[in-house]
C-alpha cells in the first residue's frame, strides 16, 4: 500500500488515497485531507460532519447513507457538497477516517 507523509506523520493509504484503518486517525489526517479536498478553513459544520461519521462508523461499522447524513446533521446534500467538494464519501468519509464506502454515501 502506498505511504503519505505530512506533518512529521506517515500515513498508509490505498488506492484511493483512504487511511488503511479508522484506527490511525488523528488531527493530522484531517489536515492532510483538507489540502487535498482544497478546503481552506476547517469550520464547526466540518467538524459536525466528521463526528458524526466516526461515531455512525463506531457504532454500525459502515458509513451511513447519505440521507441519514443529511437528516442527522440537518445538512442539504447540496450544502454538503459545498463543505465536501469530492462529495459525502469520498471528501467527508476520507477526512472522517473510514473506509472507502463501498454504496451510496
């Protein structure tokens, strides 16, 4: 599996450029994908979207679908495109941690 270093961390990533397991997650990764995402400033409805897909993730093990993160976060799919520029899965799920969702994100 292919590396990525940044900020002093190296981060074991697949194909996709996804953290291989949920359990490396930290700050950083966060950091790390909001460059790559071309997101410029990490605001609280970000950071509402991360938690709840790592807590989703910790309690069900898949990411939730996109009308569960819509509804639970009060978010518009079009909002959260807005904050997740590659959309709710690969942007938000990324920078959350989890896995490559394999449906409808």
């Amino acid at each position: 599996m292919p590396t990525v270093e940044f900020e002093g961390k190296t981060f074991t990533v697949d194909e996709d450029g996804f953290i291989d397991s949920f359990d490396n997650w930290c700050p950083e990764w966060v950091q790390h994908v909001k460059t790559t995402e071309g997101i410029e400033e990490m605001t609280d409805e970000h950071w509402k979207c991360v938690k709840f897909l790592q807590e989703y993730y910790e309690k069900n093990g898949i990411a939730p679908m996109v009308r569960i993160f819509s509804k639970v976060t009060g978010y518009k799919l079009k909002h959260i495109y807005e904050l997740f520029p590659s959309g709710p899965g690969k942007g938000a799920c990324k920078m959350a941690g989890l896995p490559k969702p394999t449906g409808c994100v």
